[in-house]
C-alpha cells in the first residue's frame, strides 16, 4: 500500500486502520525522505457523549512525528491484546488438563 502511495504521489488514498504498525511504517518513510510529509495526514475519530463525532487531526514533520496521539489509541490496542491473551491462556489451560487426565488414566 506505501509502495502504492508513493507511485501515485498526485491520487488521494484514505486508509483506514487501527494498525500501530502502518502509522508506525509510515512515519518511518517519511523519516527516510521516502514519502513526503505533505503527502499524509493523520486523522482520529472520537465520539462524544452527545452522539456527534470529534475529528482530530494532525500533520507529519519530516522526521514523521506528528505530536500527542489520541488518548484512547493505546488504551484500544492494549485491550485488545489483554482480551486476546487471556482467552489464549484460558484455551491452553484447558489443554493441559485435558492432557494431563488423559496421561494419568493411562490412554485406555
């Protein structure tokens, strides 16, 4: 998709993605002078308590920092991993019990 992007430097592309690591792919072309800061734009959607919807944007440098990220982008991330790990712990449990009753009676 950068590589897309940085053909068509003329075309507009939005993508969206809660994927840290293609800001992070991103910020790092632009760092590289691969991909010119004026080229992107980095926008967060937050939804107030109202119903309406509070954009938040934000620009590149040519280092490819852009400033403060919003305060629940990590915050979503993070949870989701814990909510991931935790179901992936809980499945391995049950294997390992599943196992060791299996290994104690013996395979009959």
């Amino acid at each position: 998709m950068i590589e897309s992007l940085q053909r068509e430097m003329i075309a507009t592309k939005c993508v969206e993605t809660h994927s840290s690591l293609l800001l992070l792919g991103t910020q790092t072309l632009v760092a590289e002078g691969k991909l010119p800061p004026e080229m992107v734009k980095l926008h967060w959607f937050k939804l107030q308590e109202d119903g309406s919807t509070q954009i938040i944007s934000a620009d590149l440098d040519e280092t490819g920092v852009f400033g403060d990220w919003p305060e629940d982008f990590a915050t979503v991330t993070l949870d989701t991993e814990d909510r991931y790990l935790e179901t992936a712990q809980k499945r391995l449990k049950g294997r390992e019990r599943e196992v060791t009753w299996i290994s104690q009676r013996g395979d009959r």
